[in-house]
C-alpha cells in the first residue's frame, strides 16, 4: 500500500514519525512522506526507506499555522501542496500527524476520497491552554482553543480511523466525541528493544556525577512540568543527602523562574541546568543518574499522555519517581517500575526520594522490572504491532 504521511514542519527529526513509517515499510508497504523546507535546494532524500517529499514554505505561512482554526489562509495554501503531493505519489491511505493540517489534508482529499488515519502526537486544544502567546495581546483574541477543540472533534469524526497515545487519551476521545471503540487505535510513543545497547557512552558526563545522588530530569523545562515541585525538595534533601544533585537536561524560556527559585531556596549548588542536548547524549546522562523523575502537574492533557522519557528511563534499569499524573502513573504501576507522588507536593516527593534513598534493595528492584516491562511488553516491536493491524485492515 502507498501511504502518504503529512507532517507540516521539517523532517527529520521527527522520531515518532520516523518510527512508524519505517515500522511500515518493514511490513511491505511504501512510504512517502509530505514535510516542508525553508530553502529551496533541499533534496528529496530516502531516508530509512522513506521517500521524503519537500514543500517549500516560509515564517510567514508558519506563522498562519498557530490561526489554521481562525482563518483559513493556512488550510488553503497547505491543501494544494498537499493534493499534489497525494496526486503526484499515487497515495492510497492518507496519514495525518497530528490535528494542526488536518483542515488542510481534507480540503486536498475531497475529491480524491481516500482513506484518511489522524495520528493524535497529543492532546493538543488542551496542551494549547499552557502556550504563553495564548495569553498575550494579539494570541488571546485571536486564537481559540475552543474552535481547536471543535475542529479535533470534527475531524475524527470524519477520518477513517484515529489513532492516539495512550489508552487514557483514547477513553477520553472516545467519550467526548462520541466515537465508536474500535475508530481509535492506541499506538504509544516507546523505545526499541536495543535503545540501551545502541548508543555512544560519553564518558565526561559519566564522570561528571560520579559519587554524586542524581536525580535527573530530560525534557521541556517549562513550569507545567513541576520542576520547581523538585527545586522546594532539594532544598530539604540537602540536609539528608550530602551529595544530592537535580540535573536538568532541557529547557524553556521560563528557565528564569526556576533559576531565580534555585538563588532563593540556596541550592545552586545542588542543581545544574545543562540545557537542551542532542538526544544521542540522553543515554549517558541516564546511566550517570541516580533516580530519574516526572513531576507532571495534574491536567487533563499531562493525564492522557507519557512521556517517551519514561521508557527511555525503564531501558536502563532506573526507578523511576513521577507524579500521580493519571497516565504515567497507571503505566509506572503496571510496570512496578517506580514510585509515585502528590503532583505538585514537594513534601510527598521529599519523602518517597529519601524512601529510595535508605532502600537500595527497592531501587535495583524497581529498576529490573522496569527494564523488563520494555524489553518484554512495553517496546517498539510490541507497541507498533497495532499500527501494523491498523493497516492491514485499510487494505481490505
């Protein structure tokens, strides 16, 4: 089958994109891939067996994208790109991620009426409450969460089939839109069965934090991801723990507010903000960690989905303390991997690192049925095994 995914930003990197197609090239089927290009003498490479095909855009028209449920410039200029590129390719199946060009991909589809998969990366009229030009001058009157919510409806109503990350997002969905169960297909962001063997050791980060007690948070810093929640413990666990060090590997533009909490709690030693790093050096941050945590805030968006981190976590046999965020908790419980706190509650997350802390037993215990959830239930040659059905029914 020739599937046409449409990605309305640049390729690579995309790793859930990337996997998924090739999960389906591996399975017999063709994969071409609609992104887009800032300059115009970008070729169109294969990339792991995909056929990529460049579109040429500007700032300008990625600026439209944030108004593509406002007004709809963005859908009109995206939707002819993209018809060609399904005329062009010969598409049989079209695979949208994510809801911000499914306006477009429909508009280009309505005559050719092909099968249509809206891949949902995340709950996005959701997540789109936190975006800080939501809440600034021309953003607040002119972008709607509302109509995003109304059009993510709309639009898995009228696909074929949707497919979301998590089954606390699928529930959600289902329930919501009222969608029939068997639309939506869950297909979690995971790791390969490699992903702890695969990868270059960097033995100065190694080095770094040896003797020290890690606790190491990857990912988007900004404050809905509850590191000031840690920033308040350390403060309190400097006391007990001598040579404790929260090591954040991300970044925001809120990383102003949680260096400035660092100055006022006095523990500038004990917190290092190593910033955004290629994700090759991830593995090596994570081996020279102690406990590796997820301090999601409670919303609906951080309830009905995980991070990939976790099973990146999991891969290298940490324990794992995260948030009661419903989803990572449901999945951290089933794995035995961790232990949960009070989102938000600095004191329950004081107690449960010190319960780790005086309990090595419990860390090596957690962190083995951790690795063993991912290599044995929980990787990428498991979880994709849904898209792989998914397909098979489309060709039918």
């Amino acid at each position: 089958m020739r599937i046409g995914m449409i990605l309305d930003k640049e390729f690579p990197p995309d790793p859930r994109v990337e996997n998924e197609a090739v999960s389906l090239i591996n399975n017999g089927h063709e994969v071409f891939l609609f992104c887009l290009k800032y300059l115009s003498n970008e070729e169109n490479p294969v990339i792991n067996g995909i056929q990529v095909k460049r579109y040429k855009t500007n700032k300008i028209i990625y600026k439209l994208s944030a108004l593509a449920y406002t007004f709809p410039f963005y859908s009109i200029i995206m939707s002819k790109k993209i018809r060609h590129f399904l005329v062009e390719n010969k598409i049989e199946v079209v695979h949208i991620h994510d809801m911000q060009v499914g306006d477009a991909v429909l508009k280009a589809n309505s005559k050719l009426k092909l099968k249509t998969v809206l891949d949902l990366h995340e709950n996005r009229p959701e997540i789109m409450k936190f975006y800080p030009h939501l809440h600034r001058n021309l953003g607040k009157i002119l972008i709607s969460v509302k109509k995003w919510k109304r059009k993510e409806e709309e639009l898995s109503k009228l696909v074929t089939k949707v497919i979301v990350v998590t089954q606390e997002a699928k529930k959600e969905i289902v329930n919501r839109v009222n969608l029939l169960e068997q639309k939506v297909i869950v297909v979690p962001n995971t790791v390969h069965k490699t992903y702890n063997k695969n990868f270059e050791l960097h033995e100065e980060i190694i080095q770094k934090y040896k003797g020290s007690f890690v606790l190491l948070y990857i990912g988007d810093t900004g404050l809905r991801r509850g590191l000031l929640t840690i920033i308040k413990s350390v403060s309190k666990l400097k006391q007990s723990i001598k040579n404790i060090k929260l090591v954040i590997v991300g970044s925001n533009s809120s990383d102003v507010i949680l260096k400035k909490m660092v100055s006022e709690f006095e523990v500038q030693d004990f917190v290092d903000f190593e910033g955004w790093k290629n994700q090759t050096l991830f593995p090596s941050y994570i081996k020279a960690s102690t406990i590796c945590v997820s301090p999601l805030h409670r919303n609906l968006h951080h309830d009905t989905t995980y991070a990939n981190k976790l099973f990146q976590y999991m891969s290298f046999e940490k324990p794992l303390l995260v948030s009661d965020a419903t989803a990572q908790e449901n999945i951290v419980k089933k794995a035995k991997a961790g232990l949960i706190h009070e989102a938000e509650n600095s004191i329950d997350f004081t107690n449960k690192v010190l319960e780790l802390y005086n309990n090595e037993s419990l860390c090596i215990d957690l962190g083995n049925k951790g690795k063993r959830f991912v290599e044995e239930e929980f990787c990428w040659e498991k979880t994709s095994e849904k898209l792989i059905d998914l397909y098979a029914t489309l060709e039918k």
